[in-house]
C-alpha cells in the first residue's frame, strides 16, 4: 500500500529504477516509466547502488536483506541500503551492523502520514542516518515526501516510528470507544465534533482521518487494523526489553486483538470506530 506510490512518485520525477516486488501486479503501474524489472532482491543490488525496501515486519526485512543470498549478500562496499518499513530497534541495529561489516551504508527511514500521502508524494520520513548518508538520499526523499525530519544516528528513525504510532494507534482505540459512547448517547455526531475539535480533547486521528474514512463509510484500508495490530505488537515488545511498563498499552492491544480476532484484520484502522459500535449494538458514526 505504500511502496508502490513511493516508487512511483520516483519514476514520475524521472530517477532510473530497479524494481522487484513478489506481487508481479505491480508492476502495471510502471509500464511507461522505462523502469528495469528484476525477478529478486539480489538482483536489485547488482543493478542499482542505492536500495529502497518496503516491506510489512521485521521477519520479511531480515529475509529480504539478511538471507544469504540476499540483498547485503550482493552488495559492495559503497552501496546504500534504505529500509523504510516499521521493525523493532534491534532488527534496524542488526542491519546497521551487518552493513557495516560489508562497507555498506545503512539508513532506516520509516514513512509518516498514510498511503493516500506515499501516492500523493506528501510523505513524512523519521530517519535514521550518518550525515553523509542524509545527503546521499535526501533527493530522493524529497521526491516521495514533503517532510524530513533526521531523527538522529541509524536506529533512531525507528525509535521514533514506534512512539509515534504508540499514540497514533493509542488514539484511534481510544477514539472507537468514544465514537460508540456518542452513539449509545444518541448525539448529535457533527456538534459532538464540533465540541470536542474546539476543546483540548481533541487529536489528529479523530480530526483528520476519522473525518476522511469511517465517518465516510470508507474502511479501504490506508493502513490495516492487521498493520496497526503488529506495529503495537513491536512496540510492547521493546517497551518490554527495556523494562518500560505500558500498562495503557497492553489494554489497546487487547482492545485490537479483538477486531482482529473478528475478522476486521483488513479494514482500515478507523474501522475500529465501527467495530466498537457493533460491539455495543448501536448504529454506526456516519457524517453527510
């Protein structure tokens, strides 16, 4: 849902790609571009010495450049690896190091905002990078996105990603509940909004993108309630690792388990507000 408008955002503004993805359909958008189509990962490293990975967890990423015939496998020294998926601290610093054994350069840059913004090229990128690195890709990333923010050494884009999306996913649970509280109420849900936009209960999740999809009857998922589920689980597990208790935490991922374990897995996470309100046996937020 992301890498697909990211790379095309590139192919449009004319950079020279190397593309592989294992859903050969794909490719369909690319048809114009000129762009080279490879049959696996080691063979992008061979043909292009800056790699862009966008991949779903931890497991694929490590595969994907970690196996042994993958992408580090078939780098040489100078070449730049770009992981932009949301993994765990360790497996960003696992690649870090494994990279650096090669002589390889190694950010990792995970993507804010949704994936209407990665087509649209509005993205925002925490990034995680050595200086001279930063420059290496900025060009790049301003092609994708519209807001950089160099979080610190390789690593600390994805420390930022997890607490970012802790209160993001924090706040689209929380913000479910109350959507179902509104409704066993019977309000009025534009003045409720009204009221609540104008106080300091207000949040970013209930403004923007709840107004843009459930209260739309939209659940085409920009980011999966299955998405949101393991990138919470990620979180917990370092808070865990680091002895930092998330007692509020674990009662979200609890809350999402259940959706999950419903069936909503593929829905968009707003869908949350829906699922809740079945929960509750009251009618659904709807907004004209």
């Amino acid at each position: 849902s992301m890498g697909e408008g990211m790379a095309l955002n590139l192919a449009k503004k004319n950079f020279s790609l190397v593309l592989f993805d294992i859903n050969k359909d794909k490719y369909e958008s690319f048809s114009n571009y000129g762009c080279t189509i490879v049959n696996s990962s080691a063979e992008v490293i061979k043909n292009a010495s800056t790699i862009f990975t966008v991949l779903p967890g931890p497991k694929e990423v490590e595969e994907v450049i970690l196996d042994s015939n993958g992408i580090i496998a078939n780098s040489n020294p100078g070449d730049l690896i770009v992981d932009f998926s949301t993994v765990l601290p360790e497996t960003s610093d696992n690649l870090f190091n494994a990279c650096k054994s090669k002589e390889v350069s190694f950010v990792d840059s995970p993507i804010g905002r949704l994936a209407k913004n990665a087509w649209d090229g509005s993205s925002m990128f925490m990034i995680g990078a050595k200086e001279e690195d930063l420059s290496r890709i900025k060009p790049f990333l301003e092609a994708m996105g519209t807001t950089l923010v160099h979080c610190g050494e390789p690593g600390a884009g994805t420390r930022t990603k997890l607490c970012n999306n802790f209160l993001a996913i924090g706040s689209c649970m929380l913000n479910a509940e109350f959507i179902a509280l509104t409704q066993g109420f019977e309000l009025d849900l534009a003045k409720t909004l009204e009221v609540i936009h104008g106080t300091t209960a207000t949040n970013g999740q209930l403004k923007m993108n709840y107004t843009s999809k459930v209260f739309k009857d939209d659940l085409k998922p920009g980011f999966e309630i299955n998405l949101a589920h393991k990138d919470f689980s990620l979180i917990l597990e370092s808070a865990s690792s680091m002895k930092v208790p998330m007692p509020i935490g674990d009662s979200i991922r609890e809350s999402i388990s259940s959706a999950k374990a419903d069936g909503w897995g593929k829905k968009d996470f707003t869908g949350l507000a829906d699922y809740w309100c079945e929960r509750a046996h009251v009618e659904k937020a709807r907004l004209d």
